[in-house]
C-alpha cells in the first residue's frame, strides 16, 4: 500500500501542476491590449503595426477590412526596415546605429502626444498643425482608433500606396548589404537613398 501511495502522489501533483498551467496559459490568451485610456489604446495599435500583432491592432480600433489589409501591408514594410536595420549594424556598427529605431516612430510620436478627451471622443495632438490628429471613440469601457478618420489622411494614402512598392526595394537592398556590396556606412546610405529614390519612378 505504502508503494502504491507513493507512485500516486507524485502523478497527482504533476496533474495538478500541468492543470495549473493549461489555466495560466489559457488566461494570457485571453489577455488583450489595455484600452483603458486613449493614449494607452493608440500605444496598443501603433504597437502592433510595429511589431506585426494584427491581433492587437484590431482590438484597438474599429475599421474595415480595407483598412486592416493596408494597415498589414504598412506593417509588413516596418518588418522589412528592421531587417534592413539590423543587417546595416551588423555590417557596420556604430556608424548605423546613428539612424536611431526606424520602425518605432509611430509610437514615439504617441508617446509624447498630448490627450485631449471630449466625452466619448478623443484626440492626441502629435503636431500642434495636425488637421487629421489620431482620433479615438469609446466602445463601452474601451478605447480604440477611429480608423474612419485615420484613413482621410492624405499621408495614410501615401503610405498605403508606397507599403507594397517598399517591401521588396528594401529586403533587395538588405541582401546586398549581407552580400557585402557596400564598403562603407556612407556608400551603404547613398544606395539607400538610391534605392528608395525609385519609389517615386512611374
């Protein structure tokens, strides 16, 4: 009996223990982006365009498919700058570092911006001069991006339009810099320049 018990309790614990984390996992499934405050709603939705979280950026505003298709396509050309990034200081060091983070501009910008709430509505003033400010309304207890207003940026067509054009320029160029093509950090800007300088050719 002695022997039985003690085959048994080490199996229950370890039942009790996989039971345990199946619940903790399934919790932080569950867990979504903090919506609580405007700022912290923008935060979650210029997070995961940086990151490529979908999921995020979703939860975090209300849009259509469209909308969610550029937005991916937008994502997709950050993902590419931080290639191209990190290609660039492995090569060169320092010298690249200097260009600071490419693909956490936007929620820089956030950041620092300055919260205007107005009942179920809110603005984030980035830029005093900014006529198509982030805006955000409230869904029950939740912020999220209007993206409606976001997407009457003449910027946001912009960059709807470049996103899919960008993507390959910049990983060709990433490859040429892991193939060694550039000598230096100032040849290796010049052919970037070059490089992106195709994005405005017919």
């Amino acid at each position: 009996m002695h022997k039985s018990q003690s085959i048994r309790v080490p199996a229950f614990c370890a039942l009790i223990a996989l039971g345990a984390a199946s619940l903790m996992l399934a919790s932080s499934a569950k867990a979504g982006p903090d919506l609580s405050t405007p700022k912290k709603a923008a935060l979650a939705f210029t997070k995961g365009i940086e990151t490529g979280d979908m999921d995020s950026v979703k939860a975090a505003s209300v849009g259509t498919d469209e909308d969610y298709a550029a937005l991916k396509s937008m994502s997709d050309m950050l993902s590419s700058m931080k290639r191209m990034q990190a290609a660039l200081i492995k090569k060169f060091g320092d010298d690249a570092k200097q260009m600071g983070d490419l693909s956490s501009t936007m929620s820089k910008q956030i950041e620092g911006a300055e919260e205007k709430v107005d009942g179920d509505s809110a603005t984030l003033v980035v830029k005093p001069d900014d006529k198509n400010p982030p805006t955000l309304k409230k869904t029950g207890t939740e912020w999220k991006m209007d993206l409606k207003v976001m997407t009457s940026s003449p910027d946001f067509g912009k960059m709807k339009e470049m996103a899919p054009k960008a993507i390959p320029l910049i990983d060709g160029f990433t490859k040429d810099i892991d193939a060694g093509k550039y000598a230096s950090f100032p040849e290796a800007l010049q052919a970037l320049g070059q490089t992106m300088g195709k994005l405005g050719a017919p």
